[in-house]
C-alpha cells in the first residue's frame, strides 16, 4: 500500500512537530514547511494527498496559499488549522474552498479523525476520476465498431449532436448499437460528469411515458 503524503503548513515549531509526529505515528509520509511559498513548492515536486494548512503564517497568508493550492488543484483536500478566537478565518476559508478546519489549542485524536475522513474524501476523488477516465475512454469513438463510410457518417453525426442541448432520438434496429451512440453522444457532451440515465419505457404504462420521460 501506498503511504499517503501529507504536507503541514506551519511556522510554530513546536507545532509543527507535533504535527509531524502525529502523522508518522499512522505510517503516513510528512512533508512540512514553514511558509506559504515554501508549501506551494513542495505541492509542485511532490505528489501531496492532503494539506493542514495554518492560516497564520509569515509573508504569504494562509488564504493566499489556499486560493493558489485550490488553482493548482481544485480536488486536493485542504485542512485549515486556526486559532479559537479566530473562527471567522475558518469560516472565510471553508468559502475559499477548505474542506475543513482544525481550531488551535486541539486534541491529536480530532486532528487524526479530522485527517482520515479528509484522506477517505481524496480517495473517493480519485477513484471518481480514474471511473470517469475509463468511460471516456471506453465510449470513445474508436471503440465503437465500424470502419465503413455509413459508420463514418454517424460518427459525425454524434460530434456535432454531442455539444448541443437538443433532443436527440436514435433510430436503429434491435442490436445495431443505439443505446452504445447514445452513450457516446453523453460522454462528448456538456453534460458528460452527469449520470447517464437508462429508462425502461417498455414497463411504463402508456399515459404515463411523456411525464416520466419530460416531467408533468
């Protein structure tokens, strides 16, 4: 199993030790720094599952790092560590796109609970893009069978159907591949991270399709 790496992000020694210590206590890697900047170069030479980022730092603040963690990479999990009596930082980074806040002084086992549901939000991340990845790859186009020119041509068709918010209907006979080009067409579409949705309409009593189908 693969350790996970994660980097703390802060100035006061003592804690930053004992951060440091907390999180090799679980086999997990730790990677610190003691500014922003320094933070924001260890984020880009080492690959990095989670951030406990204190929102008191020296020269670049702790929004600012967020703000550039976030532009880097909008999924990594970003935990805020901040003083009791300065919850209003919390609350402006949770806006800025924190997953959650950790208040000074803390209990070890709040950090460890707080940085295992942190690390289990990652790996559902993750896995969510490696299960999008192979469906675009499995609905790309030269996975679909079919090299002739009338195959071609419906190609086409999906490219230019893909982008638009019209109703598409494919016409085709049983085992031709129609719901394969429907699933094609939502994977090149606007709309490719929604599910796809597969309804029976043989089940369907008659009068009831159109509002199943486009709502009351």
């Amino acid at each position: 199993e693969v350790p996970m790496n994660i980097l703390i992000v802060d100035d006061e020694e003592v804690l930053q030790d004992v951060l440091v210590s907390l999180v090799e206590s679980q086999g997990w890697t730790a990677l610190s720094a003691t500014t922003g900047e320094e933070g924001l170069r260890l984020l880009g030479e080492e690959k990095v599952d989670l951030v406990l980022l204190d929102l008191m730092l020296p020269g670049m603040s702790g929004i600012e790092v967020l703000r550039q963690v976030r532009s880097q990479d909008p999924d990594l999990v970003v935990v805020v560590i901040t003083a009791f009596s300065s919850i209003e930082g919390a609350i402006e980074a949770m806006r800025e796109g924190a997953c959650d806040y950790i208040p000074k002084p803390f209990k070890n086992e709040e950090v460890l609970l707080t940085i295992r549901k942190g690390l289990e939000r990652q790996q559902l991340t993750e896995e969510n893009r490696a299960l999008r990845a192979q469906l675009k790859q499995r609905f790309a186009f030269d996975n679909i069978i079919g090299k002739s020119k009338p195959m071609q041509k419906v190609f086409d068709l999906v490219r230019l159907a893909a982008p638009s918010k019209s109703n598409i209907l494919v016409l085709g006979e049983s085992g031709t591949g129609k719901e394969l080009v429907a699933k094609a067409i939502h994977h090149h579409s606007r709309r490719a991270s929604g599910p796809f949705v597969t309804v029976n309409s043989g089940s369907m009593p008659h009068d009831l399709l159109e509002s199943n189908l486009f709502g009351h």
